[in-house]
C-alpha cells in the first residue's frame, strides 16, 4: 500500500472550499470508485484553518499512475487552480510491524 498525506494550504477558507466542491460535485467520489483506490479523505487540522489534509491511499504505484492518468486529475488541477492553492506531500510505503500491534486497541 501507497498512502499519500496532501497537504492543501490557500487563503480565506479556500482550501475548505476546495474540498467540498470536490465532494459536492463527486470528483472525490469517483477517484474513491477508481481500480485500487484504497482511502481518498479530507481532514481539517485543529491549529491550521488554512489547510485542509487529504490522505489518499492506493495499492500500489501503478493503480497511483492509472489515476494520475484519469480524466478527473484534469477537473481537480482545475479546482486547484480555482481555489488557488499550494501543496505539499509526504509519501509513505505501507509497513505492518507485528511488535506495534500491543499498542493499539481494536
């Protein structure tokens, strides 16, 4: 599994914006319905009004470029730009570590 944490940062609650549309118009409910599309979710961080996270996970890298290759990335560069917003990303590679499972409660 591929999980990557978007980070959209915009001005005047245009990030917040951003993510409703792409609710409200079913953009994001159509990359969740795309082949290997694991978790697409937006959260909003408690000490940042600003920002909105999106943690998007996939199989794998080719269900990620299959994605990349779909007619909704051109809708959501398009939002992007509407919103005027700017991203970082952070890219994690899914680990299961036996020794972690104590610590969580089910």
């Amino acid at each position: 599994m591929i999980t990557v944490n978007l980070y959209y940062k915009g001005k005047d609650g245009a990030a917040r914006a951003f993510a409703e549309e792409m609710e409200a118009s079913g953009i994001a409910g159509k990359i969740r319905e795309e082949q290997g599309n694991l978790r697409y979710q937006y959260f909003l961080p408690m000490d940042d009004p600003e920002t909105v996270l999106l943690i998007d996970s996939w199989t794998d890298q080719a269900a990620i470029d299959a994605h990349h290759a779909s007619p909704m990335m051109k809708q959501l560069a398009g939002l992007r730009e509407k919103y005027d917003l700017h991203m970082t990303v952070e890219r994690f590679v899914g680990d299961e570590y036996e020794a972690d499972r104590k610590y969580i409660r089910n």
